[in-house]
C-alpha cells in the first residue's frame, strides 16, 4: 500500500466516514504488512494535521486493541504495541483539541475530576553571562541581547548565536571570557557557537564556552546532554569535557553526548565523522581511549570508570529528542520515566513491584503528559498524578 492510500484510510477512520471495504483494507494491512515504519509515519503526519471534529473518540481506543488483537497470531508485539500507542497518541490529540473547542466535553471532564492537564517542554533556557548577570531566553524576541569580550550575542531564526564584534576589553591580558547556556527541566534549546558549532541541548543540560575561540584548541563543558554538529578547523581541535574525567576529541563531525549525572554512564554516540573518546579515572587515574566509528556507541561508567564500545547503535533513537520525538523502541522503564521527568518537568516513584518491562513506539513531544500516559498503560503498568509528581504502579 502506498503512502497517500494508508493516509486516506486513516482519515475516513478518524472522521467515522470508512466503508466496511475500507475498514478491511485497513485492518488487513495492518495485521499483515511488514511496512511498520510507513504506517507510524503516517500516523505521525495525520497527528499534525487539524482533524474534523469527531465525538465518537473512544473508537480509537476500540481501533487500538483491534490492531492487538488481529497481530497477535502473525506480528512480534513490538509492532503490536507501535501500531496501537500510535492510534492512541491520535485520538489523544484530537481529544485535546476537543476540550478547547467544546464547552460540554470540558464540563464532561470536570465531573470526573480528571488530573490537571501537565503540559510538554518548549523552547528556553537560561544565558548567564560573564559577569554573573542572567538572561531568560523563553519569550526573547529577535536581536541583540548582549555584548560579551569580542561578540555580539544575538537571537536570530530561533537559536542563540555569536558574532564577532572586533572590540575586545580589557588590559589586553588575553584571558578569554566565558558564558553559560543551561536549558531547565522542560526546556531544550539551539546554540551556534562563535566557531559556527551548532550544538542542541536537551532538557536539565548546560553547556559553557568562550564566547571568542582564540588559541590552538576550542574546548566546551557540557552537563546532561547535546547535540552536536561541529564547525570544521583542522588547526584547532574541537574538543568536549563532560562529566568526571571525560573529553571527546574532534576535528569536524556530528554526535550525541549523554552526561547525565543521575545516570550510570556517559554516553558518547557518533554519526557522522570520527571522534575520539577518552575516560581519566579509577584508582591510579589512567587514561582510557577510544576511537569511534560512525554508529558506534561509547559507554563510560562513571562509578567504576570501565569503557565499552556498542556497534550498530540505532542513532535515530539516540538523537529522536533532538527531532522533536520520543523514540520508545525496546526502551525500559526507568529510562522512559527519565526522559518524561525531564520534558514535562515532574518526579516519578516507584510502588513496589512494578515490573520491568520495555516499551516500543514513536511519538512527538508536543502531546500533555495526560495523553502519554495513556498510550503508556496499554502496558503491564498503571500510573496516578499528584499534582506534579507521577507514581508508577504495577
């Protein structure tokens, strides 16, 4: 089936307009074609569409446990679970919609005393500046925000950006100047460099530079997590410090780096070009290197510093928060509930016994938590908001 045919089918489902023939069509496909990439991205195309107001949303509750339902005989329940949380993040948005539009629903949802709706992260950080001063980069408008040693610091085409001015202060001493652009829970942001490096971060993250690269060398600190896609200068490595003890070594390339420090390891991913990742630590301080591949994955425990090389990473998924996505595929747990603290800005508990489980699916960001959870629970775990707080129950 072709791209234009399934979206087709998809609308005449959602608009409860399908014909018996074209519910089978459906059904067939998705019980039978191997294509599971081409039936999520077009569920992820009809999501960003503006659906015709449709009262009869719990079909696609209905539709979900249909696709469970007819797969099970003949598809692995990765594909099972990605076709129905993919229904279920549709009628989750329309449902949103709904509530805006309708009155009657919202009163609907009131007598339930349904949780507040807890909206997803945006665009924003923070900029501290030199001499200690803030700037909140939320609501910032275009232009110029600042004036730093060497560099005008702009907002232009949704990016904080640095350009050379040519007017250094000072005695002339040569010490560089240095900023700091941190990124709350529930925010992400872009930077461009004065090198040109573009550098995204995600939620809860930081990175801090010099606001003009001068010497032989460009060196950045990073905490939690960036992207990176780095200006080319042969004669001035390109080099990244997180964490404990950790540098990653660059010419000109593109990578993700995951630094958290409430996570085990720091995760070095690269997709394009060649890097060198090196861990100092462990109890006589040795150095620990290695040179990385396109879709090769370093793993440095940051407890017992040992450093491991993964192969064949799925890359998409290791930079899908940079896209704009949540990519669940063969995910556990904790690291879903981790990637949910930090977006929606929550704290999640655990009950006792909640099970191990993994998940799989694709979805965007830009869906209330409320909607989430609900595709969630199609699983062997149950949830319950507290305000703020998400309990995780088995």
């Amino acid at each position: 089936m072709d791209r234009s045919r399934l979206l087709y089918l998809i609308q005449r489902y959602s608009e409860n307009t399908a014909t018996p023939a074209e519910l089978k069509e459906l059904s067939d496909f998705i019980a039978e074609s191997p294509d599971d990439e081409l039936f999520t991205d077009v569920m992820m195309e009809q999501m960003g569409r503006d659906p015709l107001i449709n009262k009869n949303i719990p079909a696609f509750e209905v539709l979900a446990d249909r696709v469970v339902e007819i797969t099970r005989p003949r598809r692995s329940y990765k594909w099972m679970w990605a076709a129905a949380c993919m229904l279920l993040v549709m009628a989750g948005a329309i449902y949103i919609r709904l509530l805006r539009k309708e009155p009657v629903l919202t009163a609907k949802k009131e007598e339930k005393t349904a949780p507040a709706v807890v909206v997803p992260g945006k665009t924003g950080a923070i900029l501290t500046l030199s001499d200690g001063s803030t700037i909140v980069l939320d609501s910032m408008g275009t232009g110029k925000v600042a004036s730093q040693n060497g560099a005008d610091v702009l907002v232009q085409k949704g990016k904080l950006a640095y350009v050379s001015s040519g007017k250094v202060s000072g005695s002339g001493s040569g010490a560089m100047v240095y900023n700091t652009l941190s990124t709350p829970t529930g925010r992400q942001y872009h930077i461009q460099l004065p090198d040109g490096t573009e550098v995204w971060l995600n939620a809860a993250s930081s990175i801090h530079y010099p606001t003009v690269f001068s010497g032989t060398e460009r060196v950045v600190d990073i905490t939690g997590e960036a992207y990176f896609e780095v200006a080319k200068d042969a004669a001035r490595p390109f080099k990244v410090k997180a964490g404990q003890g950790a540098q990653i070594d660059v010419l000109g390339t593109h990578f993700n780096v995951n630094a958290y420090s409430n996570e085990p390891a720091i995760a070095t991913t690269l997709l394009e070009g060649s890097v060198r990742f090196r861990g100092r630590g462990g109890p006589n301080g040795e150095e620990k290197s290695e040179l990385l591949k396109p879709g090769q994955q370093t793993q440095y425990d940051q407890a017992s510093h040992a450093l491991t090389v993964a192969n064949d990473v799925e890359t998409a998924q290791v930079v899908a928060w940079k896209n704009g996505k949540f990519d669940f595929n063969d995910m556990g747990l904790k690291k879903v509930m981790q990637q949910l603290e930090r977006w929606y800005d929550i704290d999640v508990v655990y009950e006792k016994n909640v099970p191990d489980i993994k998940f799989f699916g694709k979805m965007t960001e830009n869906i209330p938590l409320n909607d989430l959870l609900i595709i969630l629970e199609k699983s062997k775990v149950h949830f319950q908001m507290q305000g703020r707080k998400l309990i995780v129950k088995p």
